[in-house]
C-alpha cells in the first residue's frame, strides 16, 4: 500500500515570519497524521525556521529546489548537503515553473534528481504537459521524454525512492482543471514507463501525485482516483483551513 503524499509548495511567498506561523498552525492541526506524508516547502529563507515549527511532529521539511553540484562557485545556488543539514527529506526537481521561467532542462532534471537520490533527498519530480502539447496529442510523447530523461541511468534501487509528480501546465494558476479521467490516464501511463524501465515490483511502489489547481472542492473526486497517490499544492497550501482539509480528505480517501 503506498502512502499518499500531501505536499505544499509555497513557491515565492510567506516571509519568515508568516511562514513559521503557518507551520506552526498546520503543526497543530496535520502534525500527527499518520495515513498521509505531509511535506511543507517553504522558500529558501524559511527552511530553518519552518523546520522549527514542525520539529516533533510527523510533517516533513522540503526544499522546492536544488542545485546537483556539492559544491563550488555557484552563486545563488544551494547543494543536496546544505538541504540536509536543514532537516529537508524532500526536494522538487523540475517544477514547470522552473522549466517554464527558468530554462530547466530535461538533462538539468536529471542531474538534479540523481544527486537527490545520492545525498538520501526524496525527489519529487515533476512532469507534464502544455496546452499546446495536449491539444497537438503529444501528452504521452511529452511524458515519456521527461520520464525517461530524469530516471536515466538511475538504478532501481534508488529510483523507486523516487516520487513523480504529474502537474498539466495548462491546468495550474489558470483555472482549468484536468477531470478525473485525465488525470487517473496520464497516471497509469507513467506508472507503465516506470514498469517498462524498472520492472512491476519498483512501479507498483512508485508514489505518483497530482499537482494542477488542488483545491478543497476537487481533492475528494481526484483523490479517489486508484494511480492518484496524492497531491502537489500550490496556492491553497497558504492557508491553514484548506490544506488541512485537503490533508485530511488524502488520508481519508487512501486510508
């Protein structure tokens, strides 16, 4: 049985301060939940101090990005061990808007998801379409280009570590939304390329969730979805109210 994932990325938002009340709040609410993994990705600044907020509660700490070098002259950047020793077990890997602002490319994916995998980071790696590539047919070719690009040359044993996170981008910050029947299609089409690349056994323990405008109204239908292992939010992770309820609705639906 895999344990869903509950995950929120606050991307660009919530100074220290704002961050660390909320995780607080969440912390009292989610923190002993134990039929879904719930992981909180602040903004680099926050990491320490959200970090505090959940210390001794069952909520992971997770980064929402990482650089696949371990160290050097990177300005800006931060590695896997840094990460670490900020308490993060979690990392997004090729978020679409780092693909989409940020020139992230397959190849970066991949480097970034192998070194995760290397420091004993969990890499959620996200994949997914635009509207352009949906409406041209090109969904499965998308998926399989990115799938295979970011697990290449990864054994199993670490690849199924791993959590893959199918995010539409025509669907997220836009008001669209997948249906249930979309989304429960492009799962069961990356749990087949991971069968085909490592075999039934790592494919059957492969968490796969869902990130394109999670709400509190949609989760419950979503969730439902047998190849839906979970979700990745964005905005309605901002507020206490409704990701607790989107936690608790996971929990429910695959407890």
């Amino acid at each position: 049985m895999r344990q869903p994932i509950a995950a929120g990325n606050w991307k660009m938002y919530k100074t220290r301060a704002e961050a660390k009340a909320l995780a607080g709040d969440l912390a009292a609410r989610v923190g002993s939940q134990e039929k879904a993994e719930v992981v909180l990705f602040p903004p680099y600044t926050s990491l320490e101090a959200v970090g505090e907020a959940i210390s001794g509660t069952r909520i992971a700490l997770g980064a929402q990005d990482v650089f696949y070098e371990k160290e050097g002259a990177y300005t800006g950047e931060v590695s896997c061990i840094m990460l670490r020793e900020l308490g993060c077990r979690f990392v997004l890997v090729g978020h679409s808007e780092r693909r989409q602002h940020f020139g992230e490319t397959n190849e970066g994916v991949h480097r970034k998801a192998k070194a995760a995998l290397e420091a004993g980071l969990i890499p959620i790696v996200c994949v997914g379409e635009t509207l352009t590539e949906r409406e041209e047919g090109k969904t499965f070719k998308v998926l399989d280009e990115q799938v295979q690009a970011a697990f290449a040359g990864i054994p199993a044993e670490q690849a199924g570590k791993a959590v893959i996170a199918y995010e539409p981008v025509w669907a997220i910050g836009t008001g669209r939304n997948a249906s249930p029947e979309q989304v429960q299609q492009a799962h069961r089409y990356l749990r087949k390329l991971i069968s085909n690349q490592y075999g039934f056994g790592v494919s059957v323990e492969t968490r796969i969730l869902y990130g394109g405008s999670v709400k509190a109204d949609n989760v419950a239908t979503l969730a439902a979805e047998p190849e839906v292992d979970g979700a990745l939010v964005g905005g309605a992770s901002l507020s206490a109210d409704p990701f607790a309820f989107i936690v608790n609705e996971i929990a429910k639906a695959k407890g």
